[in-house]
C-alpha cells in the first residue's frame, strides 16, 4: 500500500529501537570512496537531529550544534584522513558501545560497518552489497520503463560517439550521487574520460527532460507499505549538482501528480522487495503534468532529515540550502550541520501569510459511551484518535470533575485539542485547532461519534 502522510521521526519504527546504534556516513554515495572529501565530516552529527534518548554516532563538532533533543553520544574524533569512515574509528575505538546495543543502523551503507557488525556479532539494517544493487540506476531505468526520460545504454566509447553525434542530453553512470557522475553530452571534460575508461559498461545516456526538478521522500516500513512524507523542489546548480531544496506542503502535491508517482513506486517494487528504510524518488514534471523518473535513491538522501525536521515544525514551506555562508543565517535559521570553512547547511522556515492553520469544533450529544471518569485506558485511546486523525499529542494533562465530568486537554505537534464531558447532558465537546491542514475533520468526527456512541453530532470547521 503507497500512502502519503506528513511523517515525524516518533512515528517511524526503525527510528525508535532501544538497543541500536544510530549512525550516518555519507562517504559510500560518492563516485571514489578514496576521494578526500572533508565536507564528510559534517553529515556525521546528523543523526541526532531525527533520533532521540537513543545512541548515535558523532564526532567532536556536535557540541556546535543545538538539537532539540537528548541522546546517548558515541563520539570518534575525527581522522586527519577524510576519507577514514565513522565505522573504521569505530572498529578502532574498541570498548565504546553500550553492551545493550544489538543492532547497528546506517543511514547509508559503508563496507566498514558490514565489518563492524560481522566483527562484533551485530544485526546490520542495510549491508553495502545491497545498496550498490539497489541504487543500480541501470536496473531502475529498466523497471521504470516508459516513466523515465528516453536513455540508451552504452557499452563502449564507439557507441558513446555514435549516440552523442545527434541527440543532446546527458551521459549517467549507473552508481553515483549529487550529479558528481553526471556530464553533459557536450562536455565531456577529462575528468569524464578517466571515469569512463575504467568501467565504458557502467554508463548511459538520458535525453534532456524540461520542466520543474523535485523529488518525493519516502519510508517503506516493515509491513511493505510505503509513505511518502515529503515533497520538494530541487535547487540545482550547472544543471546537475544539487545544493538544496525548496521544501513543499504535501497538499501541493495534486493528485495526477500523485497518481504518477505511486504507477513508479509500483514499477520499482521488484527492486524494493524486502528494503525498510528511507527512498527518495528524483523527477522531472513537465508543463503538460508528465512525471518522468530520473533515478530512485534507496537510502537517506540529503532532503530527507531536512523534510522530517520541516513535518515537526507543522508542515509548512521551508527551505534548506548545503554550504551556505554561516554570516547570513536569519535568526529563525537552524544549522543542520557545519562545515569546514564558515558554511553550513541551513534549514529555514517561511512566514505563513495566509491561514494559521485550521480550526475544528465538535459538539457530540445522546453519548451512550460516555464515562463518568476518564481513567488511563480511556486517555490512552482518546490520545490514539487525536494522534492518528489530528496530531502527535507531544502532552496530555486530564482532570476529573467531582461528582462526574472530566476534562481531556492535549497538547499537540501543531497546536492543541481540548475534550470536556458533561455526563448527566450525555454530551462531549471538542476544541481542536491544528497549523497541519491536510488533516480530515470528517474522518476525525467519524471516529471520535464512533467512540462515543453519539447518535447527534453538530460541528464546523474553518481556516483562521
């Protein structure tokens, strides 16, 4: 099943085991992991922005950032080699893991943490062999079929020739990222051919498609069903790189595009087949409404910590851009991570000029379930309703009236709901207000009639 719901990291599983070791290396979506890269450096105090009261890796900067929540560091200094990976400082920092740890988590997959986890007898949630046969753009383009921009396989530097004498577009490598293994077919610059000679097999070209760049960000659970949490809209530089995101409300996202996206997530099921983590689906939309697939990255993409810290501030338009000159930050910024030379990557949030958000009034009457008291059980399903109709109940306080009566208030991700009972009325009514307005208030009012037995139900629901 392929949904789409606004996502925070409390709702998904695999972010929550008690006894993981939560970890993020971005070295292994590189062309060479032999490059020197400093820049590495600052994706490795990013777990702590998505995991909390958990272990996770870091390395000494993560002192220079200010997260919103706690956890259980294991900090690995970092190497005067950028390219030596948090999982190798790890293997040699022996004796530094918590004995309740039995899993490892990577965000992205390195062959230094299938080692660690084979070394020291740990459960791996994604080994580096299934990545490279995942993230095998070649074997996407053949499942994704007519859904992806026209390409042609290349199998030697006389075909290459041969393809690009007539047609302009641009030449791909079957594994890479962040456009470093993307060249234009009328560019082809030394550092192609180096790239090319070593493996002519491992290549194809892609026509040029126009329109706007976005990409989707997606969960597939344990279950198989996938989520998809984010949209956005791709800041790219030269026409390849990639340096950030315009991060989009899901409501933006109309339903032909919808449609569009979940025939491809379908088309890709063979090659998800037993994955659970994080996906992100890059795309072309084009003036007529066309979705056409550049490539699936199965793993923690860069727009993905950037959209679920977006989903916990409400929802709302934001934007985030990589290596931005840290002078400039607006007060309201948050500095996801830091880099080497003054710059950051930089999450900013966008003023609502329009409706705060949507409020909800719900008046119950001829309650047949309606509780004198309201004790922990019935709290707790009146928390589940809230949660999975409305929103993240982050506090609950409750207070019983004498002789009967009760009054329920939540405190939620984006705003708060109150519920007050009067028993001898047979009456409920709730005032809720969220920022998130791609909630349905009908399917909220069905449970919540439901679950009381309310045979009347008056109510109204408005933008403010």
């Amino acid at each position: 099943m392929i949904t789409k719901k606004r996502l925070i990291p409390s709702e998904i599983s695999f972010l929550n085991y008690k006894d993981c070791l939560y970890s993020v290396d971005f070295r292994a979506i590189s062309e060479n992991m032999e490059y020197e890269i400093p820049a590495m450096w600052k994706y490795e105090n990013l777990c702590s922005w998505i995991i909390s009261d958990k272990f996770v890796t870091t390395n000494e900067d993560v002192g220079n950032i200010k997260y919103p929540n706690s956890n259980f560091y294991v900090v690995l200094n970092k190497d005067a080699d950028p390219r030596v990976s948090i999982y190798d400082r790890l293997f040699k920092a022996k004796d530094t893991i918590d004995k309740k740890i039995n899993k490892l988590w990577v965000a992205i997959p390195h062959p230094d943490a299938d080692k660690y986890c084979q070394n020291n007898n740990l459960q791996l949630s994604f080994s580096f062999s299934d990545f490279v046969k995942l993230n095998d753009k070649l074997a996407q383009k053949k499942l994704l079929k007519e859904n992806t921009p026209k390409w042609v396989e290349i199998a030697s530097r006389s075909e290459l020739e041969s393809i690009i004498a007539d047609r302009s577009g641009y030449i791909k490598r079957k594994q890479g990222s962040g456009g470093y293994a993307v060249f234009k077919s009328d560019d082809l610059n030394s550092d192609f051919n180096v790239l090319f000679d070593q493996s002519p097999s491992d290549w194809f070209f892609e026509e040029k498609a126009d329109g706007r760049s976005c990409s989707i960000q997606c969960i597939k659970d344990e279950s198989g069903n996938v989520t998809i949490f984010g949209f956005s809209e791709q800041i790219i530089d030269g026409d390849k790189f990639y340096s950030g995101s315009k991060i989009l409300s899901l409501s933006s996202m109309d339903d032909n595009i919808y449609r569009q996206l979940n025939n491809s997530i379908e088309m890709l099921g063979k090659l998800l087949k037993g994955y659970v983590g994080f996906f992100g689906l890059d795309f072309i939309i084009g003036e007529d409404g066309t979705v056409l697939i550049l490539e699936a990255n199965i793993r923690l993409t860069a727009a993905t910590i950037p959209t679920l810290l977006a989903n916990m501030a409400g929802g709302t338009d934001a934007s985030y851009k990589e290596d931005l000159n840290l002078a400039k930050m607006l007060e309201s910024d948050v500095m996801l991570a830091q880099g080497e030379d003054g710059t950051g990557d930089v999450l900013s949030f966008k003023a609502n000029n329009g409706s705060l958000g949507k409020y909800l009034y719900v008046d119950l009457k001829d309650c047949k379930n309606n509780p004198k008291q309201a004790d922990s059980k019935f709290i707790n399903g009146m928390v589940d309703i809230v949660t999975e109709k409305l929103s993240r109940a982050v506090k609950v306080d409750c207070y019983n009236f004498w002789p009967h009566g009760w009054t329920l208030s939540l405190i939620l991700a984006d705003s708060h709901c109150v519920i007050t009972s009067w028993f001898l009325e047979r009456r409920i009514f709730i005032d809720a207000f969220c920022c998130n307005m791609d909630y349905d208030e009908e399917k909220f009012k069905i449970s919540i009639s439901d679950y009381f037995g309310a045979s009347n139900i008056n109510s109204d629901c408005f933008l403010r």
